[in-house]
C-alpha cells in the first residue's frame, strides 16, 4: 500500500507539517459507496484531512471525527480516523451530478454547500472536545484553514486534492496541513505566506504525481524541512456482527418484536463501510433476551 502520512518540521521547528497520499483508502471508499465523482471528490477530502488529523493525537484509543452538515445537494459527510493513519467515512447522499466550476474542475463547493463542520476530538476524557465552524466555502481545505484559526488557534495552511478518472476511479488523492507553533518569528510568517501565495495547487501537484515527501519539499524545500515519521494510512472499519447487533439491541421493543413477528430474516448494513450483516429470526430472539 502506498498511501501514507509524512510528518515532519521546518524552520528550526517554527513549523510543523504532515503530508499525505490517499488514493488507495479514498478509492476503497468510493468503491464501497459506489459515489459519483463530485461525491468522491468531496469525500476523499474529508477522509484525508481526517487522517492526516488523527495522527495528530497521541493516545492509542484517540479518536477524531469530522462531521459536515450541509444543505448542497450531498447532505453531509462524516469521517472517523484513529492515531495511527486508519480512518473510515461516508456522504449522506452518494449520487450527485453538477456541472464543473469555472475552473474546470469537480465542483466541490456547490456540492457540500452551506453548512456546519464539527470537530470532535474523544481523547479518553469525561468529555469529548468539541469544535464547531460555519462552512466558509464548502470545498473542506479552506474550511479546516478557518477552523484552525478560530478552534484550536492555530495559523494553519491546508491542502486538498482528489482527480476522478472517466471511469470514476480514483487517479489521485493527498493534501497537507502546515501549521504555525507558538514561538514562531515574524520574518518566518512572512516567508512563508508568501510561498504559499505563490504555489501551484495540490491538484496540480498530484496531477504530476508528487509523493507526500516531494509536495513538502515543494513548499517548504527552502525552510530546512526535516521529516521525522512516515505512517501507513488505510480506510479501515472495525465494525462486526457484535457491534451491529448491540446497534439493533438500541432499537424499541416493540420494533423489536415486530421484526420477529414477521419472521423474515434481515440485512443491516454498516454507514461507513457498507458492510452487510445478515440477523436470522434467531439472532433477533437472542438480542431481545
């Protein structure tokens, strides 16, 4: 598997940075859901930034999820990633057709449209931290740049990309996060906007089939980048039969009781994966218990 997350430092660690290549887990996404290209487009984006923002947690059981409620033709998506490049999701709606932007490209932001992007970080605390954002474009990266800024404080430049082939397939999918620490001097902010400002975009950047590494030292070549981890990242789901049937256990006893009147068995599907559970007149008697 080649998608991965590159972490890394910069300017005498002023800066740090993660870079990632997806295409493998966003095509494994978009194969499970069976998503158009719009929908993958902005699926694949999420799922990245999810990853890419669950490595930045530290405990093992950490977990981060992005949840976007919109009112664009997709609805909402939601991705869950772990600290240690797996991450999971899905879109409300998997069928959108729209034209392209005015710049040729997926049209992402009509798409999601206006909404709410939630951050929730559950780090093994009582409560689960919580960050909220009004959607400033829809098309996610700049979203995150805003929800650094506003949330977390922290002055952050975020990049995203996913190239659909004809066929639907996934022909690309990264993106970074570069982000600003506490100590960092003015003329480094200064150098760095203006690199910013003038290079080309992740599209572009994948479109030449840059690995994670090569797109850091693209951006940040001249800033004494030094890489510190490579993490593999997979869309992975740690559903079950089990983690379902306590799902169905939550549904009404008299829901319950329905189902198994009618003596048919069922099928319950997983949201994030698509996974398929089949419940025999059996299995539901054995969770009424």
């Amino acid at each position: 598997m080649n998608d991965r997350i590159v972490r890394g430092t910069a300017a005498n660690h002023q800066i740090r940075v993660f870079a990632m290549s997806s295409r493998e887990l966003v095509e494994v996404a978009r194969m499970a859901h069976e998503t158009t290209a719009v929908v993958t487009a902005a699926m694949g984006r999420v799922l990245t930034a999810a990853a890419m923002m669950g490595v930045m947690m530290k405990n093992e059981n950490d977990l981060l999820t992005i949840q976007i409620r919109s009112e664009g033709p997709i609805k909402g998506i939601t991705a869950t990633a772990d600290a240690f490049g797996r991450v999971k999701g899905y879109t409300h709606v998997t069928e959108v057709e729209l034209p392209l932007n005015e710049s040729g490209k997926l049209d992402v932001g009509t798409a999601v449209g206006p909404g709410v992007m939630h951050v929730t970080k559950d780090l093994g605390l009582k409560e689960p931290y919580v960050g909220q954002i009004d959607l400033q474009t829809g098309e996610i990266a700049e979203d995150l740049t805003y929800y650094f800024a506003t949330s977390e404080q922290t002055p952050s430049a975020v990049g995203l990309g996913v190239l659909v082939n004809r066929d639907q397939s996934v022909k690309q999918a990264g993106g970074f996060i570069i982000q600003l620490m506490p100590d960092v001097e003015e003329e480094t902010i200064t150098k760095l906007e203006e690199k910013i400002a003038s290079m080309r975009s992740v599209t572009e950047l994948l479109e030449e089939g840059m690995t994670p590494e090569e797109i850091l030292e693209e951006l940040l070549g001249d800033f004494g980048l030094e890489i510190s981890e490579t993490i593999p990242a997979q869309f992975y789901c740690n559903c079950s039969k089990e983690r379902v049937s306590h799902a169905i256990a939550s549904i009404s006893r008299e829901e319950l009781d329905q189902l198994i009147e009618e003596n048919e068995p069922i099928e319950v599907k997983c949201q994030f994966c698509n996974g398929a559970y089949d419940f025999s007149v059996e299995d539901l008697k054995e969770i009424v218990k």
